[in-house]
C-alpha cells in the first residue's frame, strides 16, 4: 500500500508563537488515522496547511506521492484532498442540496452537470439529509449542520478526507451513526486523518493515532499503545492538574 | 529652503483639524464597529450652521464652536438611536450601504437647500497672521490647529480617566468587557457615535473660516478621513495624529511643488488610501 | 422549474422595450423614448453592478467604469467608427477592473468598497488633468453613426441592457451562480471545495466592468459631450448600487424591476429638480435597507443565494 500523505517537517510560527515544529506523519492509502492532543496542540493549524488555507515556513506535504506544499487549497480540492471544518460553516443562502453540489461541481473540474447532481443525490442518501435537500442551509440543526459539512467535504469526491471534529457536540448515539458513516467512506475507498477530542470516537475509529504537544509529534501507534505512554498523559492530564 | 518650511508649516497646521475629523472615524469603527460614510456630513452640517449663524445673525464663528459640538453631539445620538443601532446586527453589507445611503441624502439634501456654492465665513480676523521671522501663520488655520490639539488632548483625558472612556477603549478592544464596568455597551455605542459626529461638527465650524462650506465638502472629508484611518491601521485612535500628519504635509508640498497640484491634492489622499489598504491585505498572512 | 418563471417577466420587459419606439405615443414620444433610452443604459449599469455583487464585491468603481468606456469611445469614435469605438471603451474599462481587482483580491466587503472608491476618485482626478480628454472644459462626441439615424442612440443602450441581461441571466441560472454565491459566502471555505475564487472574482469583474463601460460609451454617444464630473461621476455607482438593493440584490428579475421604477421616477423628477435628485436615491437606500432588505422582488417570495 502507498502513502496517501505524507507531511515532512512542517513547521509554522505565527507572531512569535510556533504552533508545529518540524512535524512528520503519514496516511497511509485505506487507512483511518486520528491526531489527537490537547488544546493549542497545533492540530487546527496542522489541517489549514494541509487543506493549504495558510502557507508553511518550512516542510512538504505529498498528496499520493505529489508534492502540494505550494498548491492554492482549490487545487488540492482538485488533487483529491477534501476537508469538513470543525465550526461549521455552510453556505446559508443556498439550499443543502446547493451547498453539496458547490463541492459536486468545483471539487473535481471537468464533472459534468448531470454526473454531479447524480453524485450529490447519492451523497444525500449515504448522509441521511436526503429528506433536508431542499431546506436552506441557514436553517439547519445542529445535527444536520455537522453532516452537512462531512457531506460536502464528501461531495468534491476526496481521495483523502480532512476532518475537524466532526463529532463535537453530538449525543452519544448520534456519533455512533457518524462513525459507522466514516467506516462506510473508508470501505468506499477514501483514506481519512481526523482530529477528535472524544477518546472513545478516536479508540472505535483510528487504526492508528497521532499525538500532538506543542507543536510537535510526541507519540504515534495505535490507541492502546500511545494510551500507555507516559508523555501522552502529561500532555493530557499534568498540565491540567 | 523658506518656502520648503513655510509649505511645511502650512501642512502641519491642517494636519490638527484633519486629526480631528480622523479621530472622529475612528471612534466609530473601533468603537461602535461601523464604516460611517456619513462621517463628514456631520462636518458639512456643523459647516452650514457656522455659515448661518454668521450670514443671518452676524454670529462669531467662535460662538457657533460650542453650538457645533452641541448640535452634532445631538444629532449624532438621534442618527444612531433611530438608523445605526437597527442595523448593528445586520450584515456589514446593510451597515456600509445606509450610512451610504444617509450621506447622500444630507449631501443632495444641503444641495437642494443652499445650492452648490461654497460659502465662506469672513469674520474681521479672517485674513490675519502673524509673521515670524520671515514666515507667516494664519490666525484663524493656528487657532484651529491649536483647538484641535485642545480637543484631542481632552478625548485623550477622557478615555484615560474616566470610567465611561475606559469603558470605550474596553469596548474597542474587547466586545464583551464593558458590562463588567456596569455599564451597557448600547450607551458607550451611543456616547462614542454622538462624540464622532460633535468632533466632526466643531471641525466644519474652523472649515467654514478656513475652507468654506459647501454640501460636498463633508464627503470630501469623509475620504481623506477614510485615507487617514486606514494608513494609522483601523480603528487605531494612537496612529490617527501620525497619520493626519503624514497627510497633510504631503498634500502641502504635492500643491506647492507640482505643476498644477491643486487638483491633484485629493489624488494624493485616494492614492495614499487605496495603498494602504491593498498594502495591509498583501502583507498580512 | 423555477427557470421558466422568470424568463416570462424578462421577455415581456425586453419586447417593450424594443417596441417602444414604435408605440402611438403622441406627444410624449420624443420625452419617452429619452427615458426610454436613459432606463435601458443604468438598469445595465445596476445589472453589470449586480453581477459583481454577487461574489461579495461591493464596487463602488461603477463610475469609474463607466467613465473609462465612456472616454474610451469617445476619444477612438471620431477615427474608427462608432462599433469599434464602443468595443475598445469597454476593453479601457476591462483593463481598469482586472487592475483594481488583482490587487484587491484579498479585500473584503467594505474594505474592497473603499479601495474602489479610492480608485475611481483618483481615475477622476487624472481625467480633470490629463491633457488628451479635454481635462474640465469636457470632450465633445459624434452621434453614432455619422447622427444619420434618430433611433441609434436608443437600440445601441437596448443592445446594452439586452447584453447585460443576457449575462446576468446566464450567471443566475448555471453553475457559476453556485461559484459566486460560494465565493460571496465564504471565501475559503469555497475555496477547499475546489472553487477557483480568483478567477470567479476577476471574471465577476471583468464582465461587469465590460457592461459598465459599453453604456459609458453609448452614453456620451446621446449626450454629445462628456466632463470628468459627469462621466466619473460617484453618482453613476450610488445609481448603479440602489436600483438592485431596491429591486432585490443577487438577481436578473430585481435590478430590472428596481431600474425600471427608479430611472423612470429620477427622469420625472428632473423635470421638476435640476440638482439635488440623488436625494431620492439616499432616501430610498436607507428605508429599503431599514424595512425591505431583501428588495421589491423579495416581497413576491424566497429567493436564493
């Protein structure tokens, strides 16, 4: 199996501050890895260099063996590389259908009009926001709101998929449907690196895990394993104490 | 060489009743968070009183000062209670199109009214200066200059000092801090938003003396007001006096130096402020 | 099916206007028809301002466009006819708006307003100085077409609004309306969904600028004669701005809606005030935006981004 990504020594400051430090990580093709940490670990800054939102000072990204680490976000789109934001943030004045056909229609160019509609109402279906179709963004539940925003992500047909706390907020129940949603889209064949603070979304979900302090990378290997170690829980639980 | 200094001496002292007006703006966008573009209309008005005053009832424009801050201070208020704070929580689009709107209306409004002469008020002191060494001040530009300083150091004092100016510099720096201070960030809205428009006012007093009064002139102001706050950075009251100044000694010299500068004067202004603002967005990240 | 529904309305607008010359009109021909011809030229305008709008671009440079066309034809007419000459004025004001708008990018909302108004002040000012546009004495243009035909004035501003409308329509209905509503949303957010929002913005732009400019150029062909203060006029944008945000913004049906009524009272008021009509303007901007702030269209129903 290939890599679907690689990041080789990411680094970033903003105004003094260095939010990543020389990060290296892969993504394995098939794979679901989750990259944990606690607050201002750096995962937030670490997903808008990859989508391409803000620029690096140092390191490469490799999408399936191709360097983007100078590619706009739109072409990364267009590459196969597709992102759910963690605040949500939909289009309000368009309809949900709208919304999803944007990433339909612009994520892959060249699609023509018919395949996209077709893929959106499959997309719809596969989300459960088939019956919220024609609802206006701007009116959407809380609920409705997160998948909307996986399913658009979902829509530009991503070969790999960013994800931001897509489950923040939800009930117990309600994340156990979007981690099988996430399984499904893993079997269809997308490789996908999530960020998640519920540690039983991530140990259901990540095959393989990704520990982020202070900008750096400071354990890696599956859940059980980086659970052990005793970096991992001085990062979560010492400075909180 | 003198003419150098006396164009310089000349600039700087435009530069305090350009301050003046700048600050005004931006009160109300690092305060009330709002691109006024009526922001000189209050300038214009305070202008055509002075101008009234004077032509009706032989009024000294030093009287009409007071009157000036007191009546913008005023409308100001009512501007804000009955069309600003309706449209706080609509889009920024809605907020920019009906200061827009309102500073067309008062601009056409004044042109239906007085015609789009330019008046000037000539009190006896009008043409006097002083001369020192071989240079020469106007009075009536040097007391301007002098009332604004005045009037800025009293701003100062009062956001520094009191428990309502802290509450203002807290609302321009933070959203949700002044209720913590007990008071409503509605009334530092109102207060700051009624400052604005009386600092404008007092400022189309000196103008009509110095300048003249005509209904374009407050947009007039609005821009180079606009070139001002943006070069200071928005919404920074601390950089407004630099910036005024900046402006002013290089329209100074652009219509002493240039060929022809007297029109070009207000290109400087656009030039600078287009610059600044498509400087500010390249350089940040 | 929604697309049918409009077309009806634009249709009924477009054949009326294309007959009214030959409407028993009376007395009141000559006065109509000149109405007639101003309603075509700034319902264009609002609809080449519309246009761009829609990616969240609010320009205030419409004068500026239309000052740049209008210089542009005037200044070529008397060499290479009126087409060309009307060709390469909208070409000028296509220039002008890929220069403003590849170094405001990454400006928005107000802060592109601003920076527009910056540019077509400073454009206004190089006008009043420059030597070849006749500075403030003015430049006199040729009718179109060597004057040999009354009604040229009045079908070259129908060809405009008929462009305009054209492309306004085909940005409503195809996907590009999904890619400036996206971009007008959300910039990045459209961007990680693939939307190519630099090109979306320039051609935005380009497209409005190029309208904006025709009716610049057709506008000195009717008036014989342009000044700085006139042809860049700030009023042109307030014009340009208040017909969509009265007829309803983001759409093909409100500006025409919102020009048709406007234009028509600002001609019937001139009758009335020589100066000072744009009062009207500032008055209708702050009660539409104050109480109908989705426009005259919004009242028949729920529109979409």
């Amino acid at each position: 199996m290939g890599k679907a990504l690689e990041v080789i020594g990411l680094s970033k400051r903003f105004l003094g501050l260095q939010a990543l430090k020389e990060v290296s990580l892969h993504l394995e093709e098939g794979e679901i890895l989750a990259v944990i940490g606690p607050n201002g670990a750096g995962k937030s800054t670490l997903l808008n260099l990859l989508s391409g939102l803000i620029k690096p000072d140092q390191g490469r990204i490799l999408l399936l063996g191709r360097d983007i680490s100078h590619l706009p976000p739109e072409t990364r789109t267009h590459l196969g590389l597709g992102r759910a934001f963690q605040i949500v943030q939909p289009f309000p004045e368009l309809s949900v259908r709208e919304n999803l056909l944007v990433g339909a229609l612009f994520g892959k160019p060249g699609l023509k009009r018919k395949e996209a509609e077709a893929w959106v109402a499959e997309v719809l279906d596969l989300t459960g926001l088939a019956p919220r179709a024609e609802a206006l963004a701007g009116e959407l539940t809380l609920l409705e709101d997160k998948r909307l925003e996986l399913a658009r992500a979902l829509a530009t047909r991503p070969k790999v998929l960013l994800l931001d706390e897509v489950m923040a907020g939800l009930r117990p129940k309600e994340a156990e449907e979007a981690v099988a949603l996430v399984r499904r889209i893993r079997d269809s064949g997308v490789s996908v690196l999530f960020i998640e603070h519920l540690m039983p979304v991530v140990r259901a979900l990540a095959d393989r895990v990704v520990v982020l302090d202070h900008g750096e990378v400071i354990a890696e290997g599956t859940y059980e394993k980086v659970a052990q170690e005793e970096r991992v829980r001085e990062a979560y639980l010492g400075r909180r104490a | 060489m003198e003419l150098l200094l006396q164009t310089l001496l000349n600039g700087l002292l435009m530069s305090g009743v350009y301050a003046l007006v700048a600050t005004g703006l931006a009160l109300s966008l690092g305060v009330v968070g709002i691109v006024n573009f009526a922001h000189g209309e209050f300038l214009m008005m305070g202008a055509f009183l002075s101008y009234l005053f004077f032509a009706l009832q032989g009024l000294d424009p030093l009287f009409s000062l007071g009157l000036a801050f007191l009546a913008a201070f005023l409308v100001g208020g009512l501007v804000y209670q009955g069309l600003i704070r309706p449209v706080l929580p609509a889009p920024e689009l809605n907020q920019m199109l009906l200061t827009f709107g309102l500073s067309i209306l008062l601009q056409n409004l004044a042109l239906l009214l007085f015609g789009a002469d330019t008046r000037v008020v000539a009190p006896s002191y009008q043409a006097a200066t002083l001369t020192l060494g071989p240079f020469f001040l106007g009075a009536v530009p040097l007391g301007a200059f002098m009332l604004s300083l005045g009037l800025l150091f009293l701003l100062q004092v009062f956001l520094t000092r009191s428990r309502l100016g802290l509450a203002m510099r807290a609302v321009a720096q933070n959203r949700l801090a002044p209720g913590l201070l007990g008071i409503e960030a509605d009334q530092v809205y109102l207060l700051a938003f009624g400052l604005a428009a009386a600092l404008a006012g007092v400022a189309g007093v000196m103008l009509s003396v110095i300048l003249y009064a005509s209904p374009t002139v407050g947009f007039i102001f609005t821009l180079k007001s606009f070139a001002i706050v943006a070069l200071a950075g928005l919404g920074n009251l601390k950089g407004v006096v630099p910036a005024a100044l900046v402006l002013a000694l290089a329209e100074a010299l652009v219509s002493t130096y240039l060929p022809g500068g007297g029109g070009l004067v207000e290109a400087v202004f656009f030039l600078v402020l287009f610059l600044a603002l498509v400087g500010r967005a390249w350089r940040s990240p | 099916m929604r697309e049918l529904s409009h077309l009806p309305f634009l249709s009924f607008f477009l054949l009326l206007f294309a007959l009214l010359p030959f409407l028993p009109l009376g007395i009141w021909g000559a006065f109509l028809l000149d109405v007639g011809f101003f309603i075509q030229l700034f319902t264009a305008m609002a609809l080449s301002w519309d246009l761009v709008a829609r990616t969240g671009q609010l320009s205030l440079a419409h004068g500026a466009f239309f000052g740049l066309g209008a210089y542009g034809a005037g200044l070529l007419a008397p060499h290479v006819g009126t087409l060309p000459a009307l060709v390469f004025g909208a070409f000028v004001a296509g220039a002008g708006a890929l220069l403003l708008g590849s170094v405001t990018l990454r400006l928005h909302g107000l802060y592109f307003a601003i920076a527009s108004l910056a540019f077509s002040e400073v454009l206004r000012t190089l006008a009043l100085k420059l030597a070849f546009t006749g500075g403030p004495i003015g430049l006199p243009v040729p009718p179109p077409f060597g004057g040999v035909w009354p009604l040229a004035a009045y079908y070259l501003s129908f060809g405009v609004l008929l462009l305009a409308t054209a492309l306004s329509h085909w940005a409503e209905w195809s996907p590009f309306r999904l890619a400036q509503a996206a971009t007008r949303q959300s910039e990045a957010v459209a961007r990680v969904l693939g939307v190519r929002v630099v090109r979306v913005k320039l051609w935005s732009l380009l497209l409005g600028s190029l309208v904006a400019g025709l009716s610049g150029g057709v506008y000195g062909m009717k008036t014989l004669f342009l000044s700085p203060y006139d042809a860049f006029s700030l009023g042109r944008a307030v014009e340009a701005l208040v017909i969509p945000i009265f007829g309803g913004l983001y759409s093909t049906l409100g500006p025409l809606v919102g020009g048709v009524v406007l234009v028509g009272l600002e001609q019937a008021l001139r009758l009335w005030i020589k100066e000072g009509y744009l009062v009207v303007y500032g008055a209708i901007l702050i009660l539409v935006i104050l109480f109908l702030p989705r426009g005259l269209v919004g009242l028949l129903g729920r529109r979409r981004g």
